[in-house]
C-alpha cells in the first residue's frame, strides 16, 4: 500500500479540516511526522485505519465511539484517504458521521468506498478495506500500520496466534488439506460400504454355475427342436381333416337354409300382392286427401279467429266509452288553469313578503346588540396601546443600562485559559515530584546491594572475572586428575604376559595406583557447580542492574525534559497575564467577574421578561383591531341586508297579479306555503290527467278501427275456404267409383298401413336371390364331399394328440427360455461383480492413501510446519539488520513451538525468551522483524514499492543505536521500502530530511505544517 492523500476534520484534536498530501513525503522513501505529546500525530495513522476498517484501537462500539471520538467543538467529522495498492489500483475511502440535536448523540458511522477508473471515481459495493489490502485489521496494525504502544506485538505474539497471522497474510490456509481428505476419506468409505452391500448381492455368482447353467442349455436346445418337427407333423394332419369336416358341415348348414327360405315362400308372395294394392290407391288418392285436409284446417283456425276479433271489438269499444267518461268529469276545471298558475305565483311571492318581513326584525335586533360591543371592544384597545407605550419605555431603559458582553465573553475566555494554564502547572509539578520519587526508588536499589551509580558495571565485571579465573583454574586440575585416573584404569587392568596398551612391556613390576580419585572428581564437579550458580546469579544482577540503570535514565530525561516543559508553562502564563486589560477586575481574583457576570445574567432575564410582556401586548392589541374590524364589517353587512329586503318586499308586492296583500296580512309563512301546495298538487294533477286521458282515448280509438278492419278481412276469406272444399269433395267422389271402392273410409285404410315400397321391393328382391344362391352352393358342396372318406373319430384322435404335442413344445420352449435368460442373468452379473470387485481394491488402495494424507495433514501440522518455514525465513532475513544492530552479539531464532527466541553469542550461544531483552533490544528486534514482514508482503504482492508506519517514541535507544537504526532507516530507500516515522524526538527530526508538524492549536485545534 502507498498513500497519496489524508484529510481529517472534527476527529479528536482536529477541529478545522487539516490535509497531508504525502506523495511529497513518499519520494524521500523515508519521512516523519513530529510533535509534542498530545499534539495529535498518532491521530494520524488513527485516520487511516477507520477509514479503511472502520475501527479503532483506542475505543471500542461500546463506549460511544463516534461521539468521544468527535471533537467538542466540532457538528461533524470526516476522513478521506487515498491510497495505491499492491496491485497499482487506486482507492478513496471516506469515513463520516455528525452530531445530533442532543449534544451526546451522534448519527452512525457512514463509510464508502471508490475506486478510479477511466478518469472518474466510481463507488464500490463493500467499503471494507481487507478487499483492497488483502489484509485483515489485526493484520495491517502488524505489517502497515504500527500503533503506538503495539510495536512488540509481532515479537511478543504466542506460537499459536502468531501462526494464525502467518496463515492469513501468507494464505496458507490453502495448504490446510485436512477437511478436504476428511471428506475425501468419507466419500471413499460411504462407496466402500455401498460396494460390500453390493457385492454381498453377488454371492451365488460364479464360473462352475455359469458353466453348469450353459450345459443345461444345450441340452434343452437339442429336446425342443425334436419336438418342434414332431410337433408341425401332427399340425398338417389335423389341418386337412379341419378342412374336410368343415365343408360337411357347411354342406349340412346350407340344405337347412334352404328349407327355411321355401316355408318363408308364401308370406312372400302375400306381401308382393299387398304392395301392388298400395301403390295403386296411393297415386290416386294421396294428393287430393291431403289438400283437403289442409283446406279444412284452415277452415277451423279462420272460425277461431273471426271470433276472437268479435271479442275485442267489443272490449275496446267499451274502454274507449269508460275514458270518455272520465275526461267529462275534469274538463271544466282544465279550462281553468291559467287562473289556477296565476294564485301559485301571487303565493310564492307573498311568501317572499314574509320571509323578508321575519328578516327585516332579525337583522333590526342584531344591529341593535352590536353597537354596546364595539365600544367595549374600542376602550380596551386604547388601554392596551397605552400599557404598550409604557413598556417599551422600560425596555430601553433597561437596554442602555445593560453591561457590554463582548467584554464579558473576553473576560470569560482569558480566565478560562488561565485556569488551564494553572492546571497544567499543577500537573507538571505533581508528575515531576513522582518521577524523583521513583528516580531516588532506583537509586536506592543500588546502595542495597553495596554498589553504586557510577561502579555497579566494572564491580560486576571484577567479580566475574574473578569467577572465571577460579573455574578455569578449577578446570586445568580437574583435567590433571582425570589423566591419572584413566592411568590408575589401565594399570587395574594390566595382566603379566600381556603387552601394556601405551608403552607395549610384558612385564609390569610396578604398576600405578590412584587413591581417592573418585572423591576428589566429585569435589571437583561440586566446585564447578557452585561457581556457575555463582556467575549465573552474577548475570542476573548484571542484568537487573542494566535495567535499573536505563530505568534511572530515564527517569532523568523525563525529569529534564518536564522541568523544560514547566518553565515553558511558567513563562506562557506570565504572557498571558501580561495581556490582562481591564483595570477594573483582578487577574489573580476573579470574584468581582463572576458578580459582574452574575448582574450582566440578572439583566438579560429581565429584558427577555419585558420582551415577552411587549409581545404578549402587541398580540392582545392585535386581537382587539380584529375585532373592532369584524363588528364594524358586521354592522355594515346588516343595515346592508336591511336595506335589500325592503327592496324585496316592494318588489314582490308589485308582481301580485290575482291575489291582494291586505287578504293575507295575518296569514303566517306556513299557511301560505300550505296553500301554495296545494295548488301547485292541483295544476300538475290536470296537466297530468289531461296528457294521460288525450294520448289513452286516441290509441282506442286506432286499436278499434284496426280490429274492425281485420274482422272483416277473415270472413271474406271465410267464404272463399268454403267454395274450394266443395269442388275438393265432387273429385273425391268421382275417384270412388272409378277405383270401385264403396267409400272413403276403405281408401283411409288401405293409405293408413304407410308401406315402405322401396324397403319392401328389395325384401322380395333380396328373398328371391338368396334362395338361388343357397341351390347353387349345395350342389357345388355335393360335388366336392363326394370323394372325401372323413371319420369323426379320427379327427378327434389327431387333435387330440397335436394338443398334447403342443403343450409339450411350449413347456420344452418355456424350459429352454428359462435356460437362456438365466444364463444371461449370470453372464451379466459376473461381469459386474468383477467390475465391482475392481474398484473394490481401488477404493481400499485409495484408502490406505488417505489415512496417511491424514496423519500427514492431523491438526493443521502441515500449514503449521509451512508457517515455521515462514517464520525461519523470517528471522534470516530480520537478523541481517538485527547482527548489524547488535553488533553480532544476538541473533532471533525459532524454537519448536514457533515462538521466537533470542541466541546470545556473549554467553556461549544460549537461547532465551525474547522477553529478556531491554527496551531498545527489543525494539531493534521488533523494527528488523517488522521490515522482514514488509519485505516478503512486498514479494508475495509484487509490489514495486511498500509503505511502513512506525509509531514509536525511539527514546529508548542509546545515541550509538540511534545512529545504527537511523542508517537502517535510510537503507530501506534503496529496497524500494517507504518508511513514515512518528516521534517526539527532536534529534531525529533533524536528520530526517522531510517531514511534518503537528501542533496543537488552543482554539484551533490540532494543524499540520510542512517541513521541506
């Protein structure tokens, strides 16, 4: 990751909007951002993360982040970051929320993301920062961005957690295989149960069955086609004598057809003599029956209808003379209704009269009610404009004696800082008297133990020398007797004859002796180990020692640098009294402020109390000019009203066309509208009787020349029917005699038996050919059984025998087909067991391979054994940087738990927790191991250059560190590594050639300025 911009606002210290553009910064490869304690430098890389991750070391979503992270003088805060990485992409990331109406509440975090394309800034769907670092927030805190204080976690991290880190930056969860064998393994058992499941399905197949089944076979193959030749012998003979005993048998069915077809002979012959009768009688009388049959019909439905219209006629006539009646009875009032229209007219304008008479006394008596009001209304206007005019003398009276409160807010704001200013004093002091208690603590360690300050590290160094000597002294004698005790061995075992192992004599006249040389070994071995306690609690205090020593000046810087800062304080305050400019009030007491604040505060309340009162005035005032405007615009509005009604009145008066005024002087509204209704229910009951009786006696008066009309109609048709009737029946007659029937009714039923002379036509025809062919066929039949020697018996016999033969075949075909199909069967089924017997002995192969994958993958061993490889690698290239700080004398290494430890070469090569070393040794370590990470975060991404955040102090360096970390610093601009230091250090300031300033601002808050 590479930064190019950062703007905060409103977060913490940062009141105003402060923006670092670092692409400046960047090009020097190493820069640093610097400023006093509390200045706001590690808000910086504070910004950064909770624009990328959206969280914060400091605080926690439970404890009000938003709000406490938000500056107090601040509605809103807002963070912009923009940033390339690894692959060269560019992001803005912008982190935003404002405060509430209610001063403790803030609006939740909004965080967005954007990326750059084709010249424009596109937003992205997750603002989640581990999608464009590839880097989880523990992660980025170890590798980018090291907050203050966290530096040592790397280092410090358990084997466990630290290999979990190694697992995500390095993904080396790809190489965690044992799920995937776990399910592998499985899979492969669940198909190796189903295979014995199967196979047991399998048992009953084998080769000696197949082979047995396929003899069976054969054999049955060799019966059935012997009984299929026997079998189509028997066939053919039963197949001629089938045929022989059909044709007799035909032969016999054919005579008794024939008998029946000649008794059938006679009928025929009747029916053929009938027919002959109806067609005749048929073609003469049909026709002429049936026109005459019709015409009488016809005949019957004009009697019918010239009676129903005799009928009618009479009815309508008598309705016609009942409306006639009825239009008598009305006609005389109907000539009277123009006068009857002219009363309703004069009613309704006497009614007019009235209810503007009623009018008239309402609007008399409310004009009348009126007037007392307005004039209440109009005094109590004048009362209050005079309360108004007297209370708003009182507010410019109380205005001019009101005290200036520019000055008062002056006054306020220096008192305020010069409380501050007095606080942080107070605070200096105290932390200054604690740091000599400590300071003087450690000093007393060191006279407890007899030493000093100033001689604690060459005493030490005497003391071990000491020791040394002793040991190595102790060591040349114990070398001395373990010499003579090996002689003392061989002499032991020396045996005459036998040749001596170092000078090669057979004889041996005095051989050596050693007395007590496993006591004195022993003395030796126990002196050894007493001095080796003695050195190691040697190294112990040398080691506790040190620590005091660089607690002690520490503890000394501190003191001389708070001591700085205090008088820095003093001479701030004694420049900000020195700007103290109201004669009239004390800079060292601020008792008569406070009274005049509290008269300035007595003075507002009462002007806002007259203020409201010359509201609440002007507002009654307001009110009562209403009023005075709604009565005056009501009393108008009446005598108005009472003016058109008179008009009115005279009007309607002067329309009365038939009735007079003074008839109706005592009559009330209601009785006038009575009798208005009255006559208008009167006029519309002739206007509607009238209309009704007009249009009734008109449509009667139609509907009765019609029926007339028609009657008239149907009898001279009538008589027309009657004379066609008559000739009808002299052709009749004339037909009888002819035929020679005596009278119509023998005509009637003969015609009434409906022949079908078609269907009984071809009854005859068909009667007539059948008994001809059914000769013609028994002589043909004759003529072929004539040489035929058929025997019934015989003929059962054969089929007797073909049907046993069958049967025969068919359970010889079914026996075979069996056969076949059980072969088959086997056949099949052994070559499936040999196929499932195969992969049987893949899957158990494959197995046995899966079980050792999952002793090599069993409790992430694998990725843990990858991560080690990480980690050495790691810490060779850390200990290249790391040997160049320590000058060869320590190098990081790591042991089998994956936890790092630290060989001591001043102490022959020994290893130990990395816990044991100082302050500046373990953040010489924790630089040269985080440099290692960056570095192979660099190679894994293929980034071209890297950026590294350092939030550290450096103050527990040593001068000669210093410099050794500082070129370490400046060598990393040559591996294309970027480094940004935040620091308080002056010294390192100075050497470094770019940077940024920090300060923070009383009123302004926290501001950035440039140093290049």
């Amino acid at each position: 990751m590479l930064p190019i911009y950062l703007s905060i606002e409103g977060l913490y210290s940062y009141q105003k909007k402060q923006e670092i553009d670092f692409t400046d910064l960047t090009e020097a490869g190493l820069f640093g951002i610097f400023g006093k304690v509390g200045s706001g430098k590690s808000t910086i890389i504070e910004a950064i993360s909770f624009a990328l991750y959206g969280d914060t070391e400091r605080l926690n979503k439970q404890e009000k982040r938003t709000y406490n992270m938000l500056n107090l003088k601040s509605d809103a805060a807002t963070i912009v970051f923009e940033f390339l990485n690894f692959e060269g992409r560019k992001f803005r990331c912008i982190a935003q929320w404002r405060r509430r109406k209610k001063f403790e509440e803030t609006t939740s975090l909004e965080r967005y993301a954007y990326e750059w394309k084709e010249g424009d800034w596109h937003p992205l769907e997750s603002s989640d920062g581990s999608e464009m670092t590839h880097l989880t927030y523990p992660n980025f805190r170890r590798t980018i961005i090291i907050p203050q204080g966290q530096f040592k976690e790397f280092l410090e991290l358990r084997g466990k957690d630290r290999s979990d880190m190694m697992k995500d930056i390095f993904h080396l969860n790809r190489f965690d295989l044992g799920p995937k064998v776990s399910v592998l393994q499985r899979k492969n058992n669940n198909e190796l149960e189903q295979l014995k499941g199967a196979l047991s399905g399998y048992e009953s197949v084998s080769t000696d069955i197949l082979e047995s089944k396929q003899t069976e076979l054969q054999s049955a193959q060799k019966a059935l086609e012997l009984v299929k030749r026997e079998n189509e012998s028997l066939e053919n003979e039963v197949k001629k004598l089938t045929e022989s005993k059909r044709i007799h048998g035909e032969l016999q069915s054919k005579k008794a057809e024939v008998q029946t077809l000649l008794a059938d002979q006679p009928r025929m012959l009747q029916l053929e003599q009938e027919l002959h009768t109806y067609e005749q009688t048929n073609l003469a009388f049909r026709d002429i029956l049936n026109n005459t049959h019709l015409l009488n019909k016809e005949k019957e439905k004009l009697t019918f209808k010239i009676e129903q219209l005799s009928a009618k006629k009479q009815d309508t006539l008598g309705r016609l003379e009942e409306q006639e009646r009825e239009w008598e009875l009305i006609a005389v009032d109907y000539r009277q209704l123009e006068v009857f229209k002219a009363q309703l007219e004069d009613y309704k304008q006497l009614l007019i009269i009235a209810q503007n008479k009623e009018h008239q006394a309402l609007l008399k008596k409310r004009i009348a009610d009126g007037k007392p009001h307005l004039a209440a209304v109009q005094k109590e206007e004048k009362a209050l404009q005079a309360k108004l005019q007297s209370e708003e003398s009182r507010l410019e009276t109380l205005k001019n004696e009101k005290i200036d409160t520019n000055i008062l807010l002056a006054m306020e704001a220096w008192y305020q800082n010069d409380d501050h200013i007095a606080e942080s004093i107070a605070e200096l002091d105290k932390q200054l008297a604690q740091w000599r208690v400590e300071r003087q603590e450690i000093a007393s360690e060191f006279e407890k133990d007899g030493v000093t300050l100033e001689t604690w590290e060459s005493t030490i160094h005497e003391t071990e020398q000491r020791w040394q000597d002793e040991l190595t002294t102790l060591q040349q004698q114990e070398t001395q007797w373990n010499v003579q005790a090996k002689l003392a061995e061989f002499a032991d075992n020396l045996e005459n004859g036998q040749p001596c192992p170092l000078c090669g004599a057979l004889e041996h006249p005095f051989p050596m002796t050693a007395h007590g040389a496993q006591t004195k070994t022993q003395d030796f071995s126990n002196k050894q180990q007493e001095i080796s306690r003695q050195l190691r609690t040697l190294r112990e205090r040398y080691q506790r020692f040190t620590h005091l020593s660089l607690r002690w000046k520490d503890k000394t810087a501190q003191l001389e640098q708070q001591e700085i800062n205090l008088q820095q304080w003093h001479n701030r305050r004694d420049t900000h009294r020195a700007q103290f400019c109201w004669p009239s009030f004390s800079a060292t007491d601020k008792t008569a402020f406070l009274t005049y604040k509290d008269e300035n505060r007595v003075a507002e309340g009462q002007i806002k109390v007259v203020e409201s009162t010359i509201k609440e005035v002007r507002t009654q005032i307001s009110l009562a000019q209403n009023k005075i405007d709604k009565y005056k615009n009501s009393l108008s509005e009446f005598e108005q009203n009472l003016a058109v009604a008179e008009g009115v009145i005279r009007q309607s008066e002067a329309q009365l066309r038939v009735l007079q005024r003074r008839d109706f002087e005592k009559h009330t509204e209601t009785t006038l509208s009575t009798k208005k209704q009255t006559i208008e229910q009167k006029i519309k009951h002739l206007e509607d009787s009238f209309t009704r009786l007009s249009e009734s006696i008109q449509l009667l008066k139609t509907a009765f020349a019609s029926v007339n009309a028609e009657r008239v109609a149907a009898k001279e048709q009538f008589q027309q029917l009657y004379q066609q009737l008559s000739v009808k029946q002299a052709e009749i007659s004339a037909l009888l005699k002819e035929f020679g029937y005596s009278d119509i009714i023998q005509v009637q039923q003969i015609l009434q038996k409906n022949m079908d002379i078609e269907r009984s036509r071809k009854t005859l025809h068909d009667f007539h050919l059948a008994l001809q062919i059914e000769l013609a066929q028994i002589a043909d039949l004759e003529q072929r059984v004539a040489n035929d020697p058929y025997d019934e018996e015989s003929y059962q016999e054969k089929r007797r025998l073909f049907s046993l033969k069958r049967e025969e075949l068919e359970l010889q075909m079914r026996l075979t087909g069996a056969l076949e199909k059980e072969c088959m069967r086997l056949q099949v089924e052994f070559a499936k067991k040999e196929k499932l017997l195969d992969l049987y002995e893949k899957l158990n192969l494959r197995k046995s391979n899966l079980t050792t994958l999952e002793n090599l993958f069993r409790g992430s061993g694998f990725v843990n054994y990858i991560s080690s490889i990480h980690l050495q690698r790691l810490c060779e290239i850390a200990n290249v940087r790391f040997h160049r700080l320590t000058k060869n004398s320590l190098s990081l290494a790591i042991n089998e738990n994956n936890e790092f430890e630290v060989v001591d070469f001043l102490h022959n090569g020994f290893r130990r927790s990395v816990k044991t070393l100082s302050g500046g040794q373990s953040f010489q370590a924790s630089l040269c191991l985080a440099l290692a990470l960056a570095e192979n975060i660099q190679s894994l991404n293929k980034a071209d250059k890297n950026f590294f955040f350092i939030d550290e102090g450096f103050g527990t360096q040593d001068p000669e560190s210093m410099n050794i970390v500082f070129e370490t610093l400046q060598y990393l601009h040559r591996e294309n590594r970027i480094v940004g230091v935040i620091s308080h250090v002056e010294e390192l300031k100075e050497r470094i050639p770019r940077s940024i300033t920090v300060i923070n601002h009383l009123e302004y808050g926290s501001q950035i300025q440039s140093n290049f």
